[in-house]
C-alpha cells in the first residue's frame, strides 16, 4: 500500500473518489492556452473546451466547471 501511494505521488497521477462518479461527474484532459493540461471535471458531457464558461480551480492542474 506504502509503495502505490509513493508511485501514485511521484507520477503527478491523478485518483479520484469513485462516488463522484456515481454522482454524475465526469472527468476530462484537456490543454489550455499556452500547451498546459489540466483535468476538467464536469456534470455535463462536454464535446467542446470553448463552450465552457465558467470554471473553479480545484488545485494547480485541476479544475471544476461551475
């Protein structure tokens, strides 16, 4: 268990709560302006980044679409 979570550490791998999931959340790479990744976490299904309007910064490579 110890080594899973240095290995999870160590990659900048993301793990997320699987109740979210159960809620309706779904998750979502995607590259900003400037080449930088972040993962997007969304009620709804996005097809598009550019139809996004509002977001929240969760940490420095996350963020939730309000």
């Amino acid at each position: 268990m110890c080594l899973f979570f240095v290995v999870v550490l160590k990659c900048n791998a993301y793990h997320f709560n699987p109740l979210l999931g159960f809620l309706g959340y779904h998750f979502y790479e995607i590259t900003v302006v400037g080449g930088v990744s972040h993962i997007l976490i969304s009620k709804k299904t996005v097809r598009n980044c550019k139809n996004i309007k509002e977001i929240v910064h969760i940490s420095e490579y996350m963020i939730l679409e309000a």
